[in-house]
C-alpha cells in the first residue's frame, strides 16, 4: 500500500530516468487534461510531499507540475520505448515519453497539472519526509485539531493529512500499536509527541527500504500489528484482532492486550523495543 515512504522512493526511482530530459510525449487520459499537451517541456525535478508524486516540468518561460496521488490501486510503471506495457491500457492514466524511457501512470487516484507554487498541496500539513518537516507544527496542528474536535480518535488524527502528510493505513496501525493505544483512543489521551516522532521515525528508516519494516526485528518480523489477524502478538502472545474499516484501505489491526481500550488499561503502555 503507498504511503509516505512508497512515494519517496519512487520519486528516488524516476528522478534519474526523468529530470533533465525533454519531454517527447504526454498523454494525460482524464478529460480535464485531456487537450494539455507537453512535449517540448523538460522535466527540472521528481519529487514527493506527503502520498503525492510531484513532477515540475518548465519550457522557456512557464512551470508547472504533475501531481498524482495514488490511492489504494495506483502505480507508476517504466517502460523501454515500444514495450508492451505490464497493465492494461485502459488503465493508463498518464503517459510521459522521454527518449530513453516511457513512464506511464496507471489507475491513478488523482492527476493534476498545477502551477509551480504547490496550491494543490497547501491543504497538507509538514511532509514527513520532506526537506522542511517541522515536528512541532505537526504536533501544533494535533492540538488545535482536538480543539476543532475534542473526540478525534489516534487512529483518525494519523490519517489526516492536514495534520501531517505521509501516513498511511498500515503505519497508522503500526504507530497506534507502538503508542500502546487502542485505535479508537482520544488522541487527546495520547502522547502527541511521541505519536509525531514515531510516524517520523518509521516513515524516514524505511524510505528507501525494499520492504517496509516497523519492528526492527530480523526475518520476515515486518509488523507488529499489520495483516496480523489471529496470529500472536510479537510482545504478548495474544490473538491479534481486526476491525473492518469504512473503506476497503481502513482496516484496523490491534492487540487487545497491549492496546487496550479506554478505561480497561491495567498495565503501563509497551515502551517501543
Ligand atoms: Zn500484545
């Protein structure tokens, strides 16, 4: 699932194949870009904020930027010129040519073409990943959240991207778990520091790992919570529970030993190994 780190690494990974080279082709397969057109244009720089994959492209004397969000099902995918491509066509959303490389994004859940300035991102709290993360503005942006909504739960403030851009569905879990926080826990009941530190922490080790890691844990110990349902818990033994989210992308993972629910919590929380 594409969270923070995903995007960061794949901007890593088309950054080479396409800044500085001249655009020989785009395609953008959604009808409010269908008629934009921006062969001739260069690609100045790959980049991401948040889940949003950002492409600045410039000509002579204009600049704007390609931005996409995955969603749950989105991919970028490289191709040689003229090979057959690994996804369906009618998926394709954009298609971006250079001369050594076609980059095509498929089933994206989002596609703009802005200006330069990142308008289509201001509604985004600090990148967690990115140049100009300030964690004592994501934790500000908690506390005046709780004022706006005194019942947020961990689990809903984790996710909000106003607050601070780059978690997604399995972090979430993961953070909630390493906070020793039942998912629907006030994040008014929460150590917001901690919270910011850990989403920070985890998203940064693994923003270039090839597969995501939360423990710290050798072998294939991934998660702690995450797809775990049934099976013990890495701290406790007890049986993992799930929950079923809203969206197919909301599923909710925890320990009902370690995550305790409001008012039934007997032990101090699990410090993080
Ligand atoms: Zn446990």
């Amino acid at each position: 699932m594409p969270e923070g780190d995903s995007l960061f690494a794949l901007a890593a990974r088309l950054r080479p194949i396409l800044a500085g080279k001249t655009l020989r082709r785009t395609d953008f397969r959604v009808p409010r870009l269908a008629t934009v057109d921006l062969s001739g244009w260069r690609v100045d720089d790959v980049r991401s904020v948040g889940k949003h994959l950002l492409i600045d492209v410039s000509d002579d004397d204009r600049r704007c930027t390609i931005r996409s969000h995955l969603g749950m099902d989105g991919s970028w995918r490289v191709f040689a010129p003229g090979q057959r491509w690994s996804k369906p066509g009618h998926t394709a959303r954009a298609v971006i040519g250079v001369d050594d490389a076609e980059v095509v994004g498929f089933a994206l859940r989002e596609l703009h073409v802005d200006g330069r300035d990142d308008d289509g991102l201001a509604h985004l709290g600090p990148d967690l990943l990115g140049p100009g993360w300030d964690a004592e503005r994501a934790v500000a942006n908690l506390a005046a959240a709780v004022e706006r909504d005194p019942g947020l739960t961990v689990s809903a403030a984790l996710l909000d991207q106003r607050i601070m851009a780059g978690v997604g569905n399995i972090y979430r879990n993961e953070i909630c778990f390493l906070l020793g926080a039942h998912p629907s826990t006030p994040i008014a009941d929460v150590d917001t520091q901690k919270a910011v530190a850990l989403a920070r922490e985890l998203l940064w080790d693994n923003r270039l790992r090839p597969i995501r890691n939360t423990t710290g844990l050798p072998g294939r110990a991934n998660h702690w919570v995450y797809g775990r349902e049934n099976r013990p818990c890495r701290r406790c033994g007890t049986a993992i529970a799930r929950m079923a989210g809203q969206d197919r992308d909301r599923v909710t993972y925890y320990c009902p030993t370690c995550q305790p629910a409001i008012g039934s919590r007997t032990d101090p929380a699990p410090g993080r190994k």
